[in-house]
C-alpha cells in the first residue's frame, strides 16, 4: 500500500496517526491485504479531534435549544453540545448503543440527546 492512496480515505484522515496504524496494519497482513481507517481504529482507538467536537457541540448545543424552546449564544450552545455528547454517549453506552463515532451525523444525534437531557435538568432545577 502506497502512501498515494492517502487520499481515498477522506474525511477520516483527521485521526492523527492513523495512517501509519493502517500502514503497520497492511505490512502484518502481507501484501496482498485490503486495509481500512476501520482497521486503524480498532488499533489506536477512536478519538475526536478538538475542532470536531466544537463542530459537534455547537450544531447539538442549537438544535437542543431549538427543541426545548431555549435562547443562548453560540458559545453557551456549543458548551451544552459538548457536555451533551459526553451524556449522550454516556447513556447511549448503558443501553448498549454506540455513542460518539466521530465527525458524523450519528454523533451530532448523540450529542443533541444528550443536549437535551442535560437541558431538561437545568430546568427541573430551575423551578
């Protein structure tokens, strides 16, 4: 595998290292193998960079607003967001569902669940 074929991977190619992970990965195999960004992620773990969860975060933080009826600035909504993807994943992960996978639309869901709840508490403890 040449470091040519980079550019196939796309939008994964945030994860830092993951191509000499991918790398190693193929040399083990022999050189016939077919390797994926999957593969790496199951060698190095799967993290989300800081922009990314900023990104996440914030389209989660607005969203979250939007459905329970909040107004805040775009610093506080991508807090709630962030904060949010951490309760998302956290309770996603007790019913044996997946939680944040990276960039992706599944995340920004977690992450706007957990928006949600979190929301929905600083209410109950408003009143």
């Amino acid at each position: 595998m040449q470091r040519t074929d980079r550019g196939r991977l796309g939008a994964d190619t945030y994860f830092e290292g993951a191509w000499d992970a991918v790398k190693e990965k193929a040399e083990s195999l022999g050189p016939s193998a077919t390797v994926s960004l999957g593969d790496a992620r199951e060698t190095r773990g799967e993290t989300l960079g800081i922009l990314s969860w900023v990104i996440v975060g914030g389209l989660a933080g607005l969203l979250a607003q939007y459905l329970m009826g909040e107004e805040s600035g775009c610093l506080v909504a991508v807090l709630i967001g962030v904060i949010g993807a951490v309760i998302g994943g956290f309770v996603l992960n007790l019913f044996g569902i997946g939680g944040i996978n990276g960039l992706s639309l599944w995340s920004i869901i977690v992450a706007t669940i957990g928006a949600v709840i979190l929301l929905a508490v600083f209410r109950a403890f408003k009143r």
